[in-house]
C-alpha cells in the first residue's frame, strides 16, 4: 500500500486516482461541517463549484433542499446556510438535502471524483476515516483543501493524524515523502490539536472573526465514527461507515 498526501488539489497526483482511495480534508471548516450535517440525519451534500451553481441546483432540486457555503469564510448572500458546523443541527437539515459550495473543501473534493472511493476526513473522524480508508485495500492518498491555492497548516496535521493511523495498522505502507512530512507535522499536534487555533492563519482568522465556536468544534480529536463518502455516481456525500 502507498500512502501519499497532496497539500493541495493543484499538487494531486490523478494518474494514480483510479486505483486510490481519497481521503479529503478541510478542518476548517468545510469537512467538519459535512461530518456534523450527516451526523445530524442531512440527507444529503451536493458539492458545487460556485454560488451561482448552488443556487440553480437548489431551485432544480425543489423543495426540502437548502444551500450552503461560504467564500473567504462569510455565508454567501441568500444562502440558507454558511459554513459553520454549529449551524447544521438536526432541526436544520434533518432530513434536508444540502447544496454546498466553500472556497476550499468542495473544490478539493470535485478533485478528487475519479478516484475509486472518496471519503471525507477531520480531526473529529479522523482514526474512523483511516480505517475506512484502509478497509479498501487501496493506495490511498489523503488530499488536503488548502487555503486558496496555499498549504494549510491544519490540513497537513490532519493529514499526518491520518498517515499515522495509517501506518500503525498497515507498518508495511510504504509512505511517500510528502506523507512523511505530513506525518512529523501530525504528531506533532497529537496531543494538542487545540493549538491550531492559534498557529495556524485561517484558526486565527476565525477567531478575530468571533468563530471561535467553531474552532472549538473542528480542533478536537475523534468525536464521531462517522465517514462521509462521496457517492459520484448519484453526485452527493452521504453518510457511511459510522
């Protein structure tokens, strides 16, 4: 098995993706918000390139289906929704079809369509989504959302969160050196992912943005046994192994 990590969409490698699992991540928010959604009975998530694609896929969709998103961290005008976790209660989106459009994870997970499964990944899931990636028996790249184009810092110690778990289970994997590096920035925040918060830009920008609700949602380690998968063939993320 080859564990390989992209630190962003631009960087992966999709030669390799037919026969790859994907595990896509965006602590920040977009992932965690996905993970929350479902958990919290949501239908389904339709991601989307862009708000005017949102909008239209919502007036398609009909009635029951709302839209979400946001760009440089604000909920989009008009939208139902942003990209908060806090904000997709059960009352909410229980039941709810959700078109969802962000700066980062949905690109990320568009990216990702031709893999052989894609699954999405947060701190909060993150030794679940491992072992759902490796019960596919695939090489398996993690793919982080990034920060418009930029490393996010976040991103890659989920990553290496997700590579060590990885390799605890499966010690023959052969890692890649980007999954190397991921890996040493993962353990690294092992045992204080709150720390996040502040070393990483976009934490820090939330936080001046009063999102530190937020942060306190994302920043935490294994919450929920639930693992979104991106079902290509009917276009949504849906609820999996839990």
């Amino acid at each position: 098995m080859r564990l390989d990590v992209a630190l962003t969409p631009d960087s992966l490698d999709r030669e390799v993706l037919a026969a790859s699992t994907v595990l896509v991540v965006d602590v920040l928010r977009a992932s965690t918000t996905m993970i929350t959604a479902l958990g919290n009975g949501c239908a389904g998530i339709v991601p989307v390139a862009d708000p005017d694609e949102a909008l239209r896929r919502k007036r398609a969709a009909g009635d029951g289906a709302l839209v979400a998103g946001e760009r440089r961290g604000e909920t989009v005008a008009g939208f139902d929704l942003g990209n908060s976790p806090l904000e997709f209660t059960r009352e909410r989106v229980g039941g709810k079809l959700v078109i969802f459009t962000t700066s980062n994870g949905t690109r990320a997970l568009l990216a990702a369509r031709s893999a052989t499964a894609v699954g999405v990944a947060a701190l909060v899931n993150v030794t679940a989504a491992a072992a759902w990636a490796l019960a596919g028996g695939r090489d398996v790249t993690v793919l982080c959302a990034g920060e418009r184009g930029a490393v996010s810092l976040e991103d890659q110690a989920c990553a290496g969160l997700l590579v060590d778990r990885l390799m605890r289970n499966e010690p023959r994997a052969q890692a890649t050196e980007a999954a190397r590096q991921a890996l040493e920035v993962g353990r690294s925040y092992d045992k204080a992912v709150a720390r996040l918060a502040h070393d990483s830009s976009w934490g820090r920008h939330l936080a001046l943005a009063g999102r530190a609700a937020d942060l306190a949602a994302c920043l935490v380690l294994d919450t929920t046994t639930l693992v979104p998968i991106f079902a290509t063939e009917v276009d949504k993320v849906i609820a999996g192994s839990r």
